[in-house]
C-alpha cells in the first residue's frame, strides 16, 4: 500500500524529535560572540567571550605559519 504524502510527512517530523537539540543547533549562532579579524576580511564566533585574546593569538602565530611556508614569488 502506497503512503500518503500526510503519512509522510508525519513520519519525518515524528524522526525530528528524536534528534537531540544540540545536535539540530549545530551551526548555528545563537549564543555565540563574534571575533573580527584582518580589518573585517574574517570573522570566527566563539562561545566564550574570555577567550577572544587567545583566539586572535592562536590565528596571527597560524597566519605567520602560512606566509612563512608559502612566501610570496616574485615578479619575473
């Protein structure tokens, strides 16, 4: 017997409340502080507004690592 799209439909959203909340936030930014960095080109959110200056820390030693592996090639 064929399923009505009612029946499915009902069956998806009784499959959505068996996923945990936390899982359904992923991705999403409630709760979570903006860090701005490179003038405004990057922005990263946290969830723990205290650990802004270890955050921008980590990603200028990270940014120093990239232009230290891949220098620029000069103009021929």
């Amino acid at each position: 017997m064929k399923k009505t799209t009612l029946e499915y439909r009902m069956m998806q959203e009784r499959q959505r409340l068996k996923i945990s909340d936390s899982k359904l936030l992923m991705g999403s930014l409630v709760g979570k502080y903006p860090v701005v960095l490179d003038d405004g080109k990057t922005t990263i959110y946290i969830s723990d507004l205290s650990k802004e200056p270890e955050t921008r820390l980590r990603y200028a030693s990270r940014m120093e690592y990239v232009l230290m592996r891949y220098p620029k090639k000069p103009k021929v």
